[in-house]
C-alpha cells in the first residue's frame, strides 16, 4: 500500500485569517458612533422602576389609584407581568388604604370553588336564583353560591356599577328611562349582562373589584353634592368637605351619617340616594359604625338542613347515587338512604 508522503508545507500551522472590516472613518460615521455611544450611556444610565426591591414597587403601587395602576402597567410587558403576579398585594394595599368602608359594606359572593365539594350538590340542587330586580341580573348558580347571602352580596355589588351609569342623567337632571313591570328592553339586559361580566371579573381580580370601588366613590361624591343643592330632600346627610374629595378615600363616610335602611329595588331610588353602604348600624352609644359579619355558612347550613328533610320524603330506599357535581365536574357519591344523607351532605 502506498502511502502518500507529506508535502513540507503541510507541517505548517493553520492559515489564520487576521484580515478586519476595513473602518471607515468619516466624519458622519464618527458623528453616528458618538450618537450611538450617547444612547447606550442613557440607556445604562436609566433606573427602571422595577429595578427598585419588589416590596418598594408594591409599596409605591399601593398608594395609586386603581386606574392608574391599570394604566400604568399598559406602559411595558415587565411592568404588566409584576402588575400581575403582585395583584393580590397591590390590590391589598390599595384597597385597605382607600376603601376600607366600602369593603366592609359590601362583602363578596363566594365563588363555587370556595364552597365545600360536597356542598355544591345542595347548592345546585336549589332552584336557579330569580332576577328580582330590573336592574341587576341574577346570579349564575354554576359559578357562585347561590346562598341567600351571597345572592345579597352579588346584588350589592352590581347595584355599586349600574348607579355609576347614571350618574351624568342624575347630575343633568335627566330622567331615568322608567321599564315597565314585566317588560324587558334589550338595552337593559345589555346593560345588566355587562354589569353581570364586570363584577364576576371582580371576583377574580382584586384590582378591577379595587376599580369598582373608586368608581363608586367617585358616584358617591356626586351624589352628596346632588343632593346639597336639591332643597327637596330633607333627609339626613352625609359630611363631606373639599380635603375629603381630594384625599379620593373613603374615611369620610366612617363618620355618622345616614344608614342605610333598604335597597335601591328600583333605580327611581337613584333619584334621592346619597350613598347605598348595606351591612353596617349605626351604634349611637360607642359613635360608631358596626359592620355585619357574613351569613354564607349559617344560610348554608340552613340549605343542607331543607334538603335533607326534602330528601328523606323523597327517596326513603337505600341506594347508592353518583352525581356529577355541576359546579366542579367531580363525581360525588350520596348515600340517597335518609339515613345516611345527614352524614354525607352535613
Ligand atoms: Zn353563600
């Protein structure tokens, strides 16, 4: 076999290529180095806000307003995505600084994954709650409890967003549109089913229910100053000066003013309402306010109660059922003899 003898340049080192770009130099290239220099100067030099200690930044957020904690994390997708895996904090922050009567007032509806699983079966097996008010929809029974105190709750919450509607008829002295009993115009479902999204949004996001707050406040504002230059309404009212305004808390209406004694059933009430805040008395003796606790498990224990009682009438023969819950999707096994229901749904 012949082997191939090598040649006495292939003992040299591998040819390196040290040949560069040639630069050009002139004197608008050296202008648009410096321009470029200068850039990345400011650019190093630039102090993010999210460059500060995370507790700082929810700290700084805290004390903003909801809306402008929306819009400010509209300005970068880093200030957005902190926004959001901080919303719970932030949203703390805002609300225990700015709306800490309006949170006592209007307690939430618990959603069905905050129920117990076994009591999704009672809570589903209720009628579907009506729409008993013209203004507000019902509440949908396969995402919240439908409890009579959640059912309040939602209620609440929703008449909190339609009397921000009209705020601007209400100020010009325009007059509500009036619905007849029985009739049901497309543009009030429209409204109420959008109020509806709103506040199940809510729900979900302590930062939008931080927005429904203000917003609130904002009609509650209104309303005082409506209601100082209507002099028809001799009602008692609310203390509300310039500095309240402008703090945009909601510290006045901790002073004595008027309770709330019904629900705006009708927005007709919208006419000489100052400002709807339910669950809370007046204590005459201590001058102070005294907020309701929630009712959600003394009314759910009262549900589970009935249906017991419905269920030993109904299926007196032992037997095993296995019911898909609506509400979570699990399967859920019921023991139907009435003697074991008290144990399996109590
Ligand atoms: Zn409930």
């Amino acid at each position: 076999m012949h082997f191939h003898e090598p040649a006495e340049d292939e003992d040299l080192q591998p040819l390196v290529n040290l040949t560069e770009n040639l630069q050009i130099i002139s004197k608008r290239s050296t202008r648009e180095e410096k321009k470029r220099q200068r850039k990345e100067k400011a650019r190093k030099n630039r102090l993010s806000l999210l460059d500060l200690p995370s507790e700082l930044v929810v700290d700084i957020l805290g004390h903003m307003l909801p809306r402008d904690v929306f819009v400010l994390s509209r300005v970068s997708q880093s200030v957005r995505r902190f926004v959001q895996e901080n919303e719970e904090r932030i949203a703390g922050e805002v609300i225990g600084s700015r709306y800490m009567v309006l949170k006592r007032c209007f307690q939430l509806p618990l959603r069905l994954e905050q129920v117990d699983v076994v009591d999704h079966l009672v809570l589903l097996g209720e009628e579907k709650p009506k729409n008993w008010y013209q203004h507000i929809a019902a509440p949908d029974s396969q995402e919240l409890c439908c409890c009579r105190t959640c059912i309040m709750n939602w209620n609440n919450l929703c008449l909190m967003v339609d009397f921000t509607y009209w705020q601007d008829n209400l100020d010009n002295g325009d007059p509500l549109p009036v619905i007849q009993r029985g009739q049901y115009p497309e543009w009030n479902q429209e409204l109420i089913t959008k109020t509806a999204a709103i506040i199940l949004k809510a729900l979900y996001s302590p930062l939008l229910l931080g927005a429904v707050f203000e917003k609130y406040l904002q009609s509650i504002v209104r309303s005082i100053r409506r209601q100082r230059e209507n002099k028809g309404n001799k009602r008692r009212r609310f203390r509300m000066t310039d500095e309240d305004v402008f703090a945009e808390t909601d510290v006045f209406l901790e002073r004595s003013g008027p309770p709330t004694m019904e629900i705006p059933f009708i927005r007709d009430r919208y006419y000489l309402l100052e400002a709807y805040l339910p669950n809370r008395a007046w204590i005459g003796e201590h001058s102070k306010w005294v907020y309701a606790g929630s009712m959600h498990s003394w009314d759910l224990q009262r549900l589970k109660t009935e249906a017991v009682a419905r269920r030993k009438q109904k299926a007196p023969v032992s037997c095993k059922d296995l019911v898909i819950c609506q509400g979570c999707g699990k399967t859920l096994s019921i023991e139907a003899d009435a003697s074991a229901l008290p144990d399996a749904i109590s």
